[in-house]
C-alpha cells in the first residue's frame, strides 16, 4: 500500500461560535473519523497558530506562517490507501469541511532502498 499525506488547511470555529457541548461533539466527530482511518501517522500543530516562516535567498524571517486563517495549517495526517483516488475518498468524510476548511491529499515518496 501507498503513503499519502492529509495536510489540513483552515476549518477553525470562530471563537464562541460553539458552545461547550458543540465543541465536545465537534471533536468527538474527528475523533471517530480518525479512527476509521488507515493511519500511519498523525500530527496536530498548536492552536493559536504559533511560528516562523524562512523565505528567500537571504532567509529573511517573518512571525507566523499565514495572515489569513483559511490558509494556516493546522495539522498532518499519513494514511495508507491504494491509490490516491481512494486516498481522497477517504478524506471525505473529514470534519474540517463543516467549517469550510480543506484537506490536501499528498502522494508520499517511498522511501530509498537501504
């Protein structure tokens, strides 16, 4: 079976716009999507987003990654599938899209011969 990589973009609830219970039932969703999935890997990036970006030649350093949310990664997830079709179906079921984020399906290379 292949690699692919989920990188999740955006889908953050603007700040009280769930109460605590949707919130609850919000996560219980990604929890239960998560595993139905053949995962190889997963990683969840801190929220508020905190980092720095390195660009160009002369490396010049900006505070953190994006200015608009849609756009700020908010996590990576491997699974493994058989093609990279199957790959995406998988991703349908995603929760990040009820809040109109995106998810990014990435074919991984395989790694070299030892």
């Amino acid at each position: 079976m292949a690699k692919f990589m989920y990188i999740f973009r955006g889908g953050f609830a603007k700040p009280g716009e769930l109460s605590p219970t949707q919130l609850q039932a919000h996560l219980a969703k990604w929890n239960a999507w998560a595993q139905s999935l053949p995962l190889a890997g997963a990683h969840q990036l801190e929220y508020p987003p905190q980092g720095k970006t390195l660009r160009g030649r002369d490396r010049v350093v900006t505070d953190g990654p994006y200015a608009e949310s849609k756009d700020l990664v908010g996590g990576a997830v491997v699974v493994e599938a058989a093609s990279l079709q199957e790959a995406a179906d998988l991703a349908r079921g995603c929760p990040i899209f009820d809040f109109d984020g995106s998810v990014e399906v990435r074919t991984l290379a395989a790694p070299p011969p030892k």
